[in-house]
C-alpha cells in the first residue's frame, strides 16, 4: 500500500513537471518576442530573425508531436493487451509454434550444410564425378530428413505465388476489351461490338446489290467467336463490315454495267465501253447527215452502274448478238392475177397507206409475178430518223372560161394558156427503222404563183344534123374471150398524161390523144356493161368486163359503137376518140379496175 509520503513525492514530481514544462514555454515565448522585435532591423538581420524563430518553432513541435505519440501508443497498448491475451495462444498455435519449428529446422540445416560442405570437399579430391555422386546423396538425405521443412515452406509460399499469379490475372482479365470476330464465307473478317453490326450492314450489302433476279440473297448467317482485343480502336463500324462483307462475297457478286431497255433488264456487262460504242453505230447507220436531223433509238436505253449477281454478266458478243437481233423479219407477197393494193393490204392487215410506204414504185410493182413488201424487218432495238426535207411542188393553175356567141357550140380557143405555179414545201419526215411513216408540213413558200388557163367556148347553136353519138349502132358479136393481155386501145394515139395524183386528186388512167374520131378498140375481149354518156363530166364512155374483177373504162368518146351486153373480142372497134364531158383537146381517157380499184395500165400496155 502506498504511503501519503510516497504520494506527496508523486505530487511533487508532478508539479515539478509542470512548472518546467511551463518555464519552457514561457522560455520559448519570451525568445519569440525578442526574436519578432528584429523585424524592426534591417532586412539583412530581419531574415535572420526569422530563421531563428522558425528553427524554435519546428522544435518545439516536433518534441509535442513525440510526446503525443508516445502517450497515444501506450494508451493503445493497455487498450490491446486484454485482446492480445486471448489471440495470443490462437497465434501461437497457428503461426507461431510452426514458426519455432521451422527455426528449429533451419538450424538443422545450417549444421547440415557444413557438413555438406565437408563431405564435397574430401569428394573433390577424388576428381568431378566424385562430386557429383556425393552432391546427389546429400540432395536425397537432406530432402528426406528435412522434408517437412520443404511441405511446410510449400504450404506456405505456394499460396502466396499463386496469390501473386492470379491476381494480375484477374486484373488483366477484368480490365481487358472482349469483342466478337466475325467470319464469313471462311473468312475472318474482324472485330464487332455485337450481332446488331453485323446485321446492320448485311443489310446495306444486300440493298447495295441491283436485284435483277428474284430472291437473289447474300449469306445471312456468320460465325461468332469470342475474342480480346487491345482498344476500342479495333472495332468495326456497319459501313467498313459492308465493304468486307462484299469483298468475301465476290465470288457470287461483282461491280459491272447494268443495260436495261424500257426498264427490262437485258444483261450486265463488266465493261459498258464496247456496248456503248456498238449502240453509237446503229444510230450512225441510219444517219443521213442532214442538218439538223435527230436520230434516236424507239426504246428508252440506260446504263446502271452497281453490284450485280455474276450469273447475270454477259460477254460482250453476247450482249451485242441480244442488241443486233431482229424482233421480225421482213416479208414479201408475190403478185397474182386480178391482185389489188386495197386486196394486198386487206390480206396482211395493214392500211393501203402503209403498203405504199413500205413500196413506194408500189404502182409498178403490181404485175403478176413481182414480190410486194407487206411487212418490214423490225430490230430488236428500232431506230426513228427525224429529219427536215424540202420539196418544190408545183401549184395546179384553174381553168376558166369565156363564152364567144359568135362561134358555135364545140368551138374552143384558149385564150391564156395556163402555167403551174410553183411552192416550196417544208416537211418534217419520220423514218423508222429506214422507212417513212409520217410526214407533217412545216413550212411553205410560195416561189411562182400560178397562171390560170382560160378557154373560149362557143355559144352559137349548131344547125340540127346527126352525129356518131346517136347515129344507130350495129351490133357486132365479137367472141368475149379474155385473155388475160391487153393490146393499146388507140392506134392513132400517144401518152399524153399519166396515171397519178395530180392537182390534189388522183388521175386514175392514161391520156391518149389523138385526132378526132380516131377508132377505139377493145383492149382485150370481153362483155359490154357500159356504153353511153356518162354524168360527172365523163362524156361518152364504154366499161368491159374481162371477168376475175377486171374492167377496162374508156371515156370522152365522140361517138360509142357497141351496147351493153354485147360481147367483144381484143382489138374490136368500140367507138371513136372525142372530147365529150370534162375534157381538154380530142383524148380516151383510158382506165384499168382490178375488184373495183383504178390500176395503172401503163404496164400492162408494156410502157
């Protein structure tokens, strides 16, 4: 038990404590103020000053900071020592007592290698391999007799190694970049985020491909694999995966030129170049040269660059052979016997217009044995010409009349003869496939106008005397035998005006002139179904019928010599070259009807 001495020392000890620590203090304070009162000095020891008293201050606090420490550990200890207490036996028998022990060991072995050591040097007085035998029995009774130094250091420092090698595994795995690679078709084409990639720029391939055959579609299903990879940098986006997944698959598609022809397409070709130049001389061969003329395929012809199916591409012979084929040929009608245009045309479905189109000499191809085009070749690709053409027309002048009362009736005189004007005429023709089929007038321009015919006629009545018209005809019978040839109806006569239009209208026979009452004769033999005047200015005229739809016609007769139904044989008197009805000067105007369609006779008089 204490004593109150004892504690009165206690006390005194602490007190005294007390008042050094106090003197120190006030040591410390007291030099502190000096040292401040040397910031009125100079700048030179005013620096000084402070050093001084910031060399005092870190002292001063680094011997507080000490003590403090130093209190707070024993504190702590007192705290700690009921713990230490109870974890201390479970220390000792976890760590520890194995500690001891493999000090214990370690021991043994430090003896042990002495002793080692002193074995190897009497074996290497034996030579090398001396030593080696005795290192190996040393090895094998060190490892035997110490060898639960060698488990427990293993139990030990494996865990830790393992420790340290699969923490910088974990590491490097948890902050490592994992992608999916991509292969397609075989191939290994990169790194993607994810399926929606991939799927986004099969996509924009496919829509990428000209579709020209149904169903066509790129492999839609690839290969994932899981993969690492260094950055972010190695992704692909859906446009460069595009591009990849066209470069793998340009075994079934391939960049080429698509020919589509009013939007069919016709094929693909790698190089468009030939084809174009092909193209350029077909319309080069319908050309003529003509200003201004315009020539152009019928169908709308367009090139299409892109991605087409391989199985679609086409040589360049090929494509050209498809371009160069015909849709139809040409075919041609032999003439026969009684054959009309209007009956050609009927028979092939076309219009007489368009029979005259395709033969423009069609007039004298109408003789029995010559070929007719009644329908042209047509090209696969049909090429219209436009072009402007001028043509001087001649202006038909009008005929007039004057009446002089002092000639008879009959009596003609022209006064002013007529002249044709003359008109320039400016049309704007369309050929397809080298062939009119229209022809519109642009233009006219008048070069010479006209000068109109003007004729003197009689008025004075004729003293009443009898005529061939009404004089009495004699009927003779001739055979009416046709035979299928004509002979000229007017021996007297010579051509004075052919069959065709003119003046607006078309002049349907031959003009046959000759002096008056010149003997007509039957062309060829047959039956008389006309004979007498004719209303609409035809005068006096006679019709035969030779059978097989064939008539021949002769008018402006001054007198008719046969009756209707009589029958007359080739070369037969008929009646007498006049100028009866709408005539100028003494003519027959002579006619071929093949099934009621005028005819030009002129080859079939051999003219």
């Amino acid at each position: 038990m204490p004593t109150n001495a004892g504690n009165n020392s206690f006390e005194e000890c602490k007190s005294k404590k007390r008042l050094t620590i106090k003197r120190n203090v006030c040591k410390y304070r007291v030099k502190g103020e000096a040292i401040a009162s040397f910031a009125k000095l100079p700048a030179k020891r005013s620096a000084k000053a402070y050093v001084l008293v910031a060399a005092q201050a870190a002292k001063y606090a680094g011997t507080v900071t000490a003590k403090g420490l130093k209190a707070a550990g024993v504190v702590a200890g007192r705290a700690c020592k009921p713990i230490g207490k109870k974890l201390y036996p479970v220390a000792d028998y976890v760590v520890l007592q194995n500690a001891r022990k493999i000090r214990e060991e370690f021991k043994e072995v430090r003896s042990g290698f002495a002793v080692a050591v002193s074995g190897l040097r009497e074996a290497a007085r034996d030579g090398k391999l001396a030593v080696v035998k005795t290192f190996g029995l040393l090895a094998k009774k060190a490892v035997c007799r110490h060898r639960k130094i060698f488990t427990t250091a293993i139990n030990y420092t494996l865990p830790v190694v393992c420790a340290f090698l699969i923490i910088p595994m974990i590491t490097a795995w948890s902050s490592a970049t994992y992608a999916l690679s991509v292969t397609y078709d075989g191939q290994v084409l990169g790194y993607v985020a994810d399926e929606s990639v991939f799927n986004q720029a099969i996509g924009q391939a496919q829509a990428r491909i000209v579709d020209v055959e149904e169903g066509f579609a790129l492999n839609q299903f690839p290969n994932y694999t899981l993969a690492k990879v260094e950055t972010d940098e190695e992704f692909m986006d859906a446009d460069t995966l595009t591009e990849k997944i066209l470069e793998a698959s340009s075994d079934v598609v391939g960049s080429a030129s698509g020919l589509f022809v009013d939007g069919a397409f016709v094929g693909a070709v790698e190089d468009r170049g030939a084809v174009e130049t092909y193209l350029a001389s077909v319309l080069n061969s319908y050309a003529t040269g003509t200003e201004g003329e315009r020539v152009e395929f019928m169908k709308d012809i367009q090139f299409v660059d892109g991605l087409y199916p391989k199985d679609t591409v086409v040589s360049q012979d090929e494509m050209q052979t498809k371009l160069s084929s015909n849709v139809s040929e040409q075919q041609l009608y032999t003439v026969q016997t009684g054959d009309t245009p209007d009956g050609i045309a009927a028979q092939y479905g076309i219009s007489v217009e368009q029979l005259r189109l395709l033969n423009p000499n069609l007039d004298d191809l109408m003789y029995t044995g010559n070929q007719v085009l009644v329908a042209a070749q047509q090209p696969w690709l049909g090429v219209k010409l436009v072009r402007s053409e001028e043509e001087i027309r001649s202006i038909a002048y009008e005929e007039e009349t004057t009446e002089n009362s002092k000639q008879y009736k009959g009596y003609e005189k022209v006064v002013t003869a007529g002249e044709n004007g003359e008109e320039k005429v400016t049309y704007e023709v369309v050929y397809v496939n080298g062939i009119e089929t229209g022809r519109t007038v642009t233009s006219t321009e008048l070069l010479k106008a006209p000068v109109n015919e003007v004729t003197e006629i009689g008025t004075k009545q004729k003293p009443a005397a009898s005529t061939r018209s009404s004089a009495p005809v004699q009927v003779i019978q001739g055979n009416g035998i046709s035979t299928g040839t004509f002979v000229w109806p007017v021996a007297a006569g010579r051509l004075s005006s052919g069959f065709g239009y003119r003046w607006g209208s078309l002049h349907d026979g031959l003009d046959l002139a000759a002096p008056a009452n010149s003997q007509i004769v039957a062309a060829d033999g047959g039956t008389v179904i006309q004979a007498g005047w004719k209303a609409g200015g035809y005068g006096y005229c006679v019709f035969i019928d030779h059978g097989n739809g064939v008539v021949t016609k002769y008018y402006h007769m001054n007198a008719v010599a046969v009756a209707v139904g009589q029958q007359v044989s080739q070369g037969q008197l008929i009646g007498y070259v006049g100028n009866t009805g709408y005539s100028f000067g003494n003519h027959c105007h002579f006619t071929i009807t093949i099934n009621g369609t005028a005819v030009n006779p002129a080859p079939y008089l051999g003219i």
